[in-house]
C-alpha cells in the first residue's frame, strides 16, 4: 500500500499552507511549489499521483504546466484557480485537466474531487482526517497541541468549535457567558485566542471576523 503524493503548484504562500495541512491530515504526501518552472522540475524528477495547479504564477501561465505533461505521461489534474471564465474551463479541459475549482476552495469539496480523480485507488491509502479544533476534556486541542487558555477563553473556543464553519453572532457569545460583560471584553478575548493559535496579522486564517455580525471557527474552507 502506498500514500498518494500529490504535487501542489501553488504561489500563494498562505493558500497552499492550507492545503498542505489539510490534505496531509487526510493522509496525502504533499509537496509544494510555488512557479511553473519548479513544477515542470520537480514532475521530470519524481513520480506523483495527483497535481493540484493554479493558473495565476508568477513566471509563467498555469497552462504550460499542462502542456507539458500532456501527451508525456499520464497524471491526474485538479485546476484551482480565481477565474470563473467559460474560456479558463474549457482551456483547462482542452490541455488536460480532469476538474477545474474555483477560488476560495472548500477544503472537504477539495479533498473529495482529489479521491474522484485518483479512481480510489487500491493501492492508494490514507489515514483517519484529524479536525484541526478538538475539545478534550476541559482542554481544546489545536494541531495535536493543547492551547493554553483561560477558563473564558475555553468557553467562548468550545462554543466556536460546536458550531464550525457558522457565524456565532456577538450577542450569542455574551449573552451566554456571564462573565462578559460588553462586546469590547468579548473582542479583547478573541484576539488573545488569536494570539495562542497563530492566527494574527493581515490574514486570518481560522478564527475570522464577520464585520457587523460576530464571528466564525474554519478549519475547512479558504
């Protein structure tokens, strides 16, 4: 039995972060790059079962990566790109490609059109998805890691978690947690739990605001 290795060409540092993490938690063997010129390199070189490509590069179009392959080998590809053009498609088809996403990804669509493309190959094996949230006990597990967080932290986390991929409105949050006492305290608290994931900067990569509304816990989607 071998684990599927799957080529990501991908430049957005931030997007095939994600991926990556994902799919290697399904069990795929990831390996990312991130120009045209790489990945024609790195397909030359090695084998792979799948090719996730994205159209925009910084060297070179998304298509030559096709047009290279085709007719070389045979190997799967999924097209992940920010066009929604008819035009896009059909090129996308015309030099290749076995299905064509468009940005932001759903992660868990991602991960089923990758099985759809690989056949579900018998010699092809995965490990057991592991969410990236877990609560534990009276803990909340973060990448196999245990957050350190105070006991409203751990509240205001756990019910995220409970309700993943949905906006918990503001009002929810301190309505149900008497020790909140504003909206302010609630966002000081959300930017500590940012701090203790890693989720700061411009980019917010799990626990995103929804601007007038509250907030929402994603593992998922991007």
């Amino acid at each position: 039995m071998q684990t599927a290795k799957i080529l990501l060409i991908e430049d957005d540092e931030t997007t095939s972060e994600l991926i990556c993490s994902f799919l290697g938690e399904c069990g795929f063997t990831m390996e990312p790059v991130f120009t045209v010129t790489d990945a024609i390199s790195h397909i030359n070189t090695n084998h792979y079962d799948l090719l996730l490509l994205d159209i925009s590069l910084p060297d070179f179009n998304g298509f030559e990566v096709l047009k290279h392959i085709k007719n070389r080998i045979s190997l799967p590809v999924i097209v992940t790109s920010a066009y929604n053009d008819i035009k896009y498609k059909i090129s996308a088809f015309k030099y290749g490609a076995g299905d064509y996403m468009v940005k932001p990804l759903n992660l868990e669509e991602l991960e089923a059109r990758v099985w759809v493309q690989l056949g579900k190959n018998s010699e092809i094996q995965t490990k057991e998805k592991k969410h990236i949230f877990q609560i534990k006990d009276s803990s909340i597990q973060f990448k196999e890691e245990m957050i350190d967080l105070t006991p409203i932290e751990f509240e205001i986390l756990s019910q995220l978690i409970k309700q993943k991929n949905q906006v918990v409105s503001r009002e929810t949050l301190v309505s149900s947690l008497s020790s909140i006492s504003s909206h302010r305290s609630l966002d000081n608290h959300i930017k500590n739990i940012r701090k203790k994931i890693g989720d700061t900067g411009n980019k917010t990569l799990y626990l995103k605001t929804e601007y007038g509304v509250g907030y929402k816990l994603s593992d998922h989607a991007i």
